[in-house]
C-alpha cells in the first residue's frame, strides 16, 4: 500500500504520522490521474472518521493500565460520546481538488511533484505520496 505523508514548508516536523491507504481500483486501468487519486486519499480519510465517529459512540471499560496511560497524558476517555459530525464527502473532495488547484499543497510522488491535476500518474504498492502545506506570506 502506497504510504501517505504531510509536510509543511519551514517545518521540521510532519502535520501528521505517515500511514498507508490501499490502491483505488482504477490504478490499473491506465486512467488514473492525480484528481483520482486526491479524490481516493480523500475518500479514504472520511471512511476513516466515521468508523472513529462510530467507535467513540461505544462506552468501553478500561483496564488499570489504560486508565494510567489516560491520566498520565491529561485524558481518560471511556468512549459514549456522539459528537453528531457529518462530513459530506463529494463537497470534501472537491474542497480538497479546489485546494490544489489554489496552490495551497503541493503533491510529490516518489520524489517528483506532480503539478497538473489530470497529469497521469503511476502509483504502486512501495510508492510514497507527500502533500506539502504551502504557507501564505503576510502583506505579499
């Protein structure tokens, strides 16, 4: 699975942990463009939050050790929450697609970027895509 990662220019750290997302089905068809992709990636990330949407409604029981490990970072959370958040995926997607075309990101992969959003692309299982946050001068 082809691993995602984020960067933001002056910043050492990355915006979030690198993980991987599986192959969307159209990779193989020889039509796969960054717009798929971006519109994949995204599709993933809403799947993703509402299965962590779904799980935090669940009241878990906590062992000793996760009730330790929850007050030595400042939070024991047993779960029973319904925050009542939607994400409307298509607006999502199209946000993110509006995004990049805005060049508010940037997306390199495999150590090259990728600069037109119906540029054909080749992604394989040991690729690595990385979206780099731009940051916006003040006053320029």
């Amino acid at each position: 699975m082809p691993t995602i990662s984020g960067q933001a220019l002056g910043r050492r750290k990355p915006l979030f942990a690198d993980y991987a997302v599986p192959l969307p089905a159209t990779a193989n068809s020889g039509s796969f463009t960054l717009r798929d992709l971006l519109a994949h990636v995204v599709s993933s990330e809403v799947a993703a939050f509402r299965d962590r949407q779904e799980e935090r409604k669940l009241l878990k029981a906590l062992s000793a050790a996760q009730i330790a490990d929850g007050v030595a970072k400042g939070k024991v959370d047993m779960g029973g929450w319904d925050l009542e958040q939607t994400v409307d995926e298509p607006v999502a997607i199209a946000t993110a697609i509006e995004a990049f075309t805005d060049g508010l990101f940037l997306v390199v992969l495999d150590g090259e970027e990728i600069k037109q959003i119906d540029q054909r692309i080749s992604v394989t299982p040991e690729s690595r895509i990385t979206f780099v946050r731009l940051a916006m001068l003040a006053g320029g």
